[in-house]
C-alpha cells in the first residue's frame, strides 16, 4: 500500500511546490562558475523545506521517481532557455529505473527539441551503483543512446561501489564525479589520499574529466587542483540555491571562487532575504548590463508582465515599452530609460535616476515610479543597472 506521504509528493508535483534549486559547480582552476547540478527541493507551504533524503528514497522504491526526474530535467530545459545564449551546462540526477525505460532517449530528445536546447548544455547523473546493478549489455544501449543524443554523462558518487572500473572504460562516459567520502579528513589521511590519486590517474588515462562534489574547505580545494580535477562543487563555494539567485550569479556575478569563499554562505542567505523585502516593495526588478546590452528580470509581479522575455537584450526591451507607452511618453521613455539616456547619464557622473513613466495596458494606462541606479561592475569595465518601478495609479 502506498503511503501518504507518496500521494502528498505527487500533489506537491502538481501544485508547484516541488522545486528545482541549482548548486554551481566551479573550474578548480580559474575559479569560475562553469555549470551546475540540478538538485530537487519541496518548498511545504507553511515554509518548512524538506530535502531529498527525506522523499527521493521513497519515490526511488518504484519507477514514480520517474515523474519526479522528468519534472526536474523539464524544469532544468526552462532554466537554460531563460538563461539564452549564456546558459551554462546543468546536469539531472537521474535514477537506476531510466535505465530500463524505454523510450528514454527519445523522450529526452524531445524535451531538448521542444525548449530549442543544445544538448551539450544537459549532463545526465547516474550513479555508478545504479550502472553496476543492471546487465552490461542494457546499460550500455542506454549510455550509447544519450551519447548520440550529444548530451554528456556523468557517473555520479564514482568510487562509493569501485567494482565497475570495465563499466566506465568501455563506456562513452564525460565526467566521473567523485563520491564525496573521498574528501573526509581534508585529504589528509594517507589512503583516501591514495584512492584518491588513483582516481584521478585513472580518469585521465581514460580521458574522463572530474568533478568533485562535498568541497568544504581550501584545503580539500588545493588538494583537487593539484590532481588536475576540473570542476569543484560544494559549501565551500555555494549551497544549492533556488532558481532566481542562480540565474543572477550564473550571469552577472561570474567572478572567480578564490580564498574566502567560505564568507559567501552567509551572504547569500542574507542576500535572499534582502531580495524577498525589496520585490516587496517593487513590483519590477530588473538587473543589466548596459555595456553587453543585456537585462534580467529579477523579479515581477504579474500585474507588471508585458510580455518581455526574463533574459534578454535591453534595446528590444526600450523598443518594447516605447510602442507600449501613450503619446508623447515614449521620447520621456527613450530620453531617461534607454540604454543610451542611461549610459550617457553614468557618464556624467550621475548614479541615480528617478523618473515617472506611463504604459498603455488595453485600456488603461500605468504610471511607475522607476529608480534606476549605477554603478560599474566591480571587476570589468561594464557599467551595471539595477531599475525598480513601483505602480503608482492604474486607471
Ligand atoms: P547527490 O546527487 O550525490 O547530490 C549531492 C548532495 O550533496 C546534495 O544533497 C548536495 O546538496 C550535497 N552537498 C553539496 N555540497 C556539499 C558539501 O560541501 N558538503 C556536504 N556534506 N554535502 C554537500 P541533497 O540536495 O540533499 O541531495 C541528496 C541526494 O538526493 C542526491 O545526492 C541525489 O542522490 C538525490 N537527489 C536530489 N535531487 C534528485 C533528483 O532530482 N532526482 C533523483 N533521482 N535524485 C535526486
Ligand atoms: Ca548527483
Ligand atoms: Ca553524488
């Protein structure tokens, strides 16, 4: 008999409250933000989070964490249509029952062909115990096929079962991603240390690439790049972290994970916070970079939807809100809100704008309040935007 907890799973399915939060995954190298790995998080209404542990088990003792896996690869195929031509590769946790699905790549290479995604920007997760339980000849149909699809594998927890090293070579594998038990003692204890090198040995006599996951601390960091590990993932650099805050680090705050970044577990916390007061208070958030002529929306109540894509080119956007904005007020548009008004206001010295503009919504017009701020981005020579409006009258 299924028990409640799996009908209230498949509810939360339905009502939203499944979610998928992104961990970012590091080049341990040049410490940049260069993919992620798609994890799933329910959000209960009454504000509680429940982790993984606590419900992919149970989903995992039938093929209903089928649904579940599906749901997250369609979201990750959302996330990296948002993201455009700046999409990094995010990789899907897939479970031991994929295996034997049969339409598996099929379906997957419909879900790629209907959101328009490359297919080398999915990595698909498996475990490596998940491939050492099935019969060699169906794992390796089901590898061959993802392959061919163009889209990358990772075995993921690689090292925790260590019976399936001829699993691997024989397999058109990308990535081994380092069970996380490998890292305990911070790589000081002399066998983990050895199974370690050994690993990493033998994934680059295969040409495999690495991940570690679980990276904590610098120490556990400088240790992987000696072994020439190439992505790095964990606390130490960034928890999990829900969409929007994702889609914002991943675009605009790529800057290199160096010494330190242990602070940036109480920044983003308190970060989110900040974010959920002030898209009280705005009901448009837009983040851009005038200079690469790009804009994300942070945030927007649906009141304020107009129609604009989340991620795009903020001309199209001016282009936009004049054809939208009653006679006469779309040269005020342009003169204060363009991304020329804006760039040439910076360069005046100026780092704040206020201004009232109007937009035709049927037939009704909106006045907002829109504070635009400025400022040159921290490490380039972009200079950055960050606009909030407020709706002052819609009548
Ligand atoms: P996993 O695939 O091995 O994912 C890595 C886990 O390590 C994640 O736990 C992640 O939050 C956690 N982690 C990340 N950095 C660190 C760190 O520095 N230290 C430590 N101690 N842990 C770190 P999470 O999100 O709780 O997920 C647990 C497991 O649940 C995952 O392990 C995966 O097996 C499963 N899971 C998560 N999402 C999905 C999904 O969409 N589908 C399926 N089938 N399984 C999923
Ligand atoms: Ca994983
Ligand atoms: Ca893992």
């Amino acid at each position: 008999m299924k028990s409640d907890l799996f009908f209230q799973i498949i509810n939360a399915l339905e009502t939203h409250e499944i979610k998928a939060y992104y961990q970012p995954q590091y080049d341990s190298n040049s410490g940049r933000l260069v993919s992620a790995e798609a994890l799933v998080r329910w959000e209960r209404e009454d504000g509680t989070l429940v982790m993984p542990d606590d419900f992919v088990p149970l989903l995992e003792e039938s093929d209903a964490i089928c649904t579940l896996d599906w749901f997250m690869a369609e979201e990750v195929c959302k996330t990296l249509r948002e993201m455009g031509e700046n999409a990094i590769p995010i990789a899907v946790n897939f479970s031991r029952w994929h295996i034997r699905e049969n339409d598996f790549c099929r379906k997957l290479n419909g879900l790629l062909q209907t959101y328009g995604i490359n297919p080398k920007l999915f990595e698909v997760e498996i475990t490596e115990s998940a491939l050492s339980e099935e019969d060699f000849c169906v794992v390796e149909r089901w590898v061959y096929g993802i392959a061919d699809l163009g889209v990358r594998i990772a075995i993921d927890d690689f090292g925790a079962g260590f019976t399936s090293l001829q699993f691997v070579k024989d397999l058109p594998v990308d990535f081994l991603k380092i069970d996380k038990a490998f890292l305990a003692d911070n790589c000081q204890d002399e066998r983990g240390r050895g199974t370690l090198e050994t690993v990493f040995f033998f994934a680059s006599k295969l040409n495999l690439r690495t991940i570690a996951e679980g990276v904590e601390t610098i120490e556990q960091l400088k240790f992987l790049q000696s072994m020439d590990c190439d992505r790095v993932q964990g606390y130490l650099f960034s928890k999990p972290l829900r969409k929007e805050d994702f889609i914002v680090i991943a675009l605009f705050d790529n800057e290199p994970a160096v010494d330190e970044k242990d602070i940036y577990l109480e920044t983003f916390s308190s970060n989110t916070a900040l974010l959920s007061t002030i898209k009280q208070e705005y009901q448009l958030i837009i983040f851009g970079n005038l200079c690469k002529n790009s804009y994300y929306l942070m945030s927007q109540s649906p009141e304020m939807d107009f129609g604009a894509p989340t991620a795009g080119v903020i001309d199209d956007m001016t282009e936009n809100a004049m054809a939208q904005a009653p006679k006469g007020y779309d040269k005020k548009y342009y003169d204060t809100l363009s991304r020329e008004a804006l760039i040439n206001a910076y360069n005046e010295g100026k780092r704040r704008i206020e201004v009232e503009v109007k937009q035709q919504v049927e037939e009704k017009v909106l006045t907002l309040h829109t504070v635009v701020h400025l400022s040159k981005h921290p490490y380039r020579d972009d200079i950055m935007m960050v606009g909030m409006s407020r709706v002052i009258s819609f009548e």
